[in-house]
C-alpha cells in the first residue's frame, strides 16, 4: 500500500516538474518575440527609417514615391534654383489622376500657365511648350504632358538626382537614420539582457 502510494506521489511530482519547466520555456519564447517586435516599435521603426534613403538612393522613381523623400528633394534642388522641375512633375502627376473635364481644363491651364508659357513664373526648360496653346488646353487629356513629364524626368534623373544623392543635405539625413538605428539597436540589447537576467 505504501509502495503505490509513493509511486503515485513520485509520478505527481514528475507532472508538476514537467509543467513547471514548459511554463518556463514558454515564458523565455514570448520574450524572444517580443524581442523581435518590440512593444514601442523601436526596432521595426529604425529599420524601417534606414531602408528610407537607400530607398531614394535605389532610383528616382523611389525618391518620388516618398513623400519624404520629395521633401528633402524639393529642399535640395530650391537651393540649385531648379525647384520648378520637380513642382511641374508633380503636378503633372495630379492631372493624371483627373477625370471631371472641368477640372482637367483648369488644371492643364494652371500647369501651362505656371510651368510652359513664356510668361510662366516658374518656366522649365523643356522642348514642345510651344506646341501646347490655349486651344489645345480647352480639350485636355490625361496624358497631354506626358512627353514633356518625361523631358523633366530624364533632365532631374541624370543631372540634379545625382548630385542631390552626394549632397550634404542627404548625406546628413542619413547620418542621422544611421545614428538613431545605433541608439536602437543599443537599447533592444539592453531590454533583452534585463528580461533574460530577471528570467
């Protein structure tokens, strides 16, 4: 009788050791999770702003994707005094997207007037404005600036996206993703040895 009362004793104690050590196991596998996706979004954030200027350094078309990179674009080529290319291509953009007539007319007349007319105020340097005329603007399509769009494309891209990719002013804003991805990386480490000493 007592034989069988402390083999069932001893296989009790055997089940609460097992749970005990699955619990524990359990416990420093929610904390690697948490590790990976931090509950303040430290570390998906950081490498999330790294990837933003090799995203711009990848290719223009990222560059103008981003609406951060646009501004720090924009900064960049109003100190070269050529700010209207990248503020026609954009607007070029927008009247694409355009279907009331109405609205197509006004804004092909703003974008001739702003950007193609001899008398525009901020006049890119493109071939064809002077095919487009007041009586053409009247009957606008999505595409009727597309050649030219592409003109100011091709001049940003192989002329001021270059050197906007050398300029001091990327160069620093990626020091600063750089530094802030190290200051991080440096406090992930430090939560991590805290939650497995206290484990």
């Amino acid at each position: 009788m007592l034989a069988v009362m402390a083999m069932t004793v001893l296989a009790i104690a055997c089940r609460f050791l097992k749970m005990t050590v699955f619990f524990r196991l359990h416990m420093q596998s929610e904390l690697c999770f948490a590790d990976i996706h931090d509950s303040d979004g430290s570390s998906s954030s950081s490498h999330q702003s790294l990837k933003s200027t090799a995203k711009w350094a990848a290719s223009l078309e990222n560059l103008l994707e981003d609406p951060e990179g646009v501004k720090r674009f924009r900064e960049f080529l109003k100190k070269e005094f050529s700010e209207e290319n990248v503020l026609f291509w954009l607007a070029c953009e927008d009247f694409k997207k355009m279907q009331d007539k109405k609205q197509m007319q006004e804004k092909a007349k703003e974008i001739y007037m702003t950007f193609l007319s001899s008398k525009a105020s901020s006049q890119v340097n493109v071939e064809g404005q002077s095919r487009l005329n007041e009586k053409i603007l009247e009957e606008p399509h999505p595409l009727m600036f597309q050649k030219l769009q592409d003109q100011i494309f091709n001049l940003m891209k192989y002329d001021s996206y270059s050197r906007f990719l050398k300029s001091d002013l990327f160069l620093k804003h990626k020091r600063t993703e750089e530094e802030e991805e190290d200051s991080s990386d440096a406090q992930t480490a430090a939560k991590r040895a805290s939650r497995v000493y206290n484990t």
